[in-house]
C-alpha cells in the first residue's frame, strides 16, 4: 500500500447532466478520496471547455460530442486531446469508468507506467443482451471485449459477484471487489412527506416510484407493465417515474393511449426532493436487467422504502431480504409489490433501512483506494459514513 498522497485521475464518459447512478459514485468516491488525503481528478466530458475545483475534488470538462439517441450522452471522442491533459496531470493512478471508447487509456497507462483500473459499472453481455443481441452472442461478444479489458488494466473494480462473474468466466485473475455505497444522512426515512406523497397519490391508493434513465438497457418499460397488471386485478396503484432519456417520449404516449396513472417528472436536480418522493412511496421498482449495484435502489432502501428488483440483475446480491426479487416481467413484477405490501409497513420499511446501513460510503471509499494500492492517510469524515 502506499504511504503517501496520490493523483489520483479518473476519466468517464456517458455522463450527463441528468445521469444518475454514475454521476453519484463518482461524486461520492472522489468527496471520499479527498477525505482520506489524496488528490482526485474527473476528467469528463461536456458541451464546453471547463476547470473547476469542487467539493469532489478538480473537474476537467473537455468538449465532446453527443451520442444520438442517447438522451445527452457524450463521450472523449479527442485522444490525442486526453492523452496531453493526461501527460500534463502526471497521475500516480488512473481510474478508468468506461471499458469501451476509453480502453486505450489502459495503454497509455502501461507506457507511462501508471497503475490503472477500469471500474466495471454494468456487464457487457446483459447490456448487450437488452439491445436485443441474442445470449450466445452477447456472450461472445462480452467475453472477447473483456479478455481485452483485462489484459489492458492493471486491476478490474467489480462492484458486486454479479458483476465478477463475467470475468471470472474468462480466466481473469485482476479483478477485485469494491461496493458503492449510499449517503446514509441524506438519504433517510425521516424524509417521509406526506403532503407530497398526497401529489401524486389518494390515500387508498399504493404509491410505486421508478428512479431510472428511460433508455433500452433499463428496461422502464417493465414499470409501466407493472402498474397496468395491478390495476387489472383491483389494486388502485400510481407510478411516478424520475428520470429522462430517449424513450421518455414513446412511454408518455403509452401511458396517455392505455389511461394509466403515471406521472413522468423528467430529471430530478434536487436531491432533496427526490430523496423525499423515495421516502414517501410504498414501494420502489428496479427494472434494469444489466444493473450491477443499483444505487437509486440502494437510496430508496435507505429511506426505508423496500424494492422490487430484476431478478437478472445484481441487485438481488445487493438487497437481501429488504425487497423483492421478479422475473423481467409486468406480471411478476405485480406479484411482488403484492408481496411486499402484504408485510406490516413498520417491518418492511425497518428492513430497508436496516440493509441500506451495510452500504456506507465509508466502506466504499477504502475498497476502491485498495484497489489503488493507497492508504487512508487522513481520517475526515467520509460521505454517508463516519470519521
């Protein structure tokens, strides 16, 4: 392990101003990573040049182009851009989050003599598998794109089993284990409003809410069939849906055609608020069939709301028994909010709640500067967990 302050630069694509989960962990991580005496860089991309020094550490905007048909997604197009700004910041390790368009900086890192990893945020075959890539191939094709993955990085980061285990199917013997975590004092059932859960919902009415980015790999879809199951056998049920993307267009049509009862907020800026609706619904849905840690799960559990997860996904690893686990379908998906609804509220939302406090940003911050090889030098308090 190393004894001493580090640079520590992390590059990322597909992140936008409406992005999630990744946008979360990468703010968390690097709040952490100052926390604990090092010095973290993001290098990200944008629709402008920028500098800025944040709470999270120096963010290095560099301009990059939309992907279409993503929803705002862009990406490090500019290589020989990075690759100054990279000689010029002098890493002492990299932290790479995208296994695809940023696999080259794997290289630049073997030649520069950096020690790099690449944070594995969601697996190659299910993500393929839900663009509609039939199994064999999508392993396959997984398989060849992580045989080159390893290889090129010093260390594989896998946040779950789940997401190992591709990599464990070819042999790769870098690959090592660091949770994500959640804000546990920002994210608490105490945030239970009742004058905005009766926005959305009547009392005798069950109250399910959906944090995700409306694209294919998230499978939103399934939501709305969910809640068009339970209205077809006499639960009086809402969706509120949180979260934009390119399908967001298709799925309000769907919702106007079809008379179901939900609500499209678009992308919630004010984590307050979004804290507040995962608090005050009953029960949380997580459609995502590629998920490999599911943080808005994670945070709805937090604010003592119990989910529903795929059952294809990682976050039955991740949930225990503070939820409930369904096939990528409407119909199963309905069986088990009835599940979970025909518990007493107090037990479940104490379950979720007592499951989310395994997942302090505490213990994630010291795997993933484990897997860097550094130490905690300096003990300041670290997000979501204790000094």
């Amino acid at each position: 392990m190393s004894g001493q302050s580090l640079r520590i630069v992390r590059l990322a694509n597909f992140v936008a101003p409406a992005s999630g989960g990744l946008r979360t962990a990468l703010r968390e991580l690097g709040k952490g990573y100052r926390a604990a005496g090092h010095e973290p860089v993001l290098i990200v991309p944008g629709d402008r040049a920028s500098d800025r020094l944040t709470e999270q550490g120096r963010i290095i905007t560099l301009p990059g182009p939309l992907l279409p048909g993503t929803g705002g997604y862009r990406v490090l197009a500019d290589k020989r851009r990075v690759a100054r700004l990279l000689a010029e910041l002098a890493p002492d390790r990299l932290e790479v989050c995208d296994r695809t368009t940023l696999r080259w900086t794997g290289k630049w890192a073997r030649r520069a003599r950096v020690p790099a990893v690449m944070v594995s945020h969601e697996t190659a075959d299910g993500v393929l598998r839900t663009w509609g890539l039939p199994e064999g191939a999508a392993r396959r094709a997984a398989d060849a794109l992580n045989v080159r993955t390893a290889h090129t990085y010093a260390r594989v980061v896998c946040t779950t089993e789940f997401a190992e285990r591709e990599f464990v199917r070819i042999g790769a013997r870098n690959v090592v284990r660091a949770p994500l975590g959640v804000d546990l004092v920002e994210r608490r059932p105490g945030l239970r409003d009742s004058g905005l859960r009766a926005r959305y919902a009547r009392e005798d009415e069950t109250l399910l809410v959906t944090c995700t980015r409306l694209s294919v790999e998230k499978r939103p879809s399934t939501a709305l069939d969910a809640v068009e199951s339970l209205l077809r056998r006499g639960r009086r049920a809402v969706l509120v849906v949180a979260g934009d993307g390119p399908l967001r267009p298709r799925l309000e049509q769907r919702a106007r055609e079809r008379r179901l009862p939900v609500t499209f907020l678009g992308h919630v800026a004010d984590r307050g608020l979004l804290g507040a609706l995962q608090a005050s619904a009953d029960v949380s849905l997580a459609p995502g069939p590629a998920e490999t840690f599911g943080l808005a799960a994670l945070e709805a559990m937090a604010c003592g709301t119990p989910v529903v997860v795929s059952a294809s996904s990682a976050l039955p690893e991740v949930i225990g028994s503070a939820g409930a686990v369904a096939a990528d379908r409407g119909e199963a998906f309905a069986d088990a909010v009835d599940t979970l609804l025909a518990r007493p509220e107090a037990e479940r939302r104490e379950i979720a709640r007592a499951r989310a406090e395994c997942f302090g940003w505490d213990t994630a911050v010291r795997a993933f500067l484990a897997a860097h090889d550094a130490e905690v030098l300096v003990r300041r308090s670290v997000p979501g967990g204790v000094a």
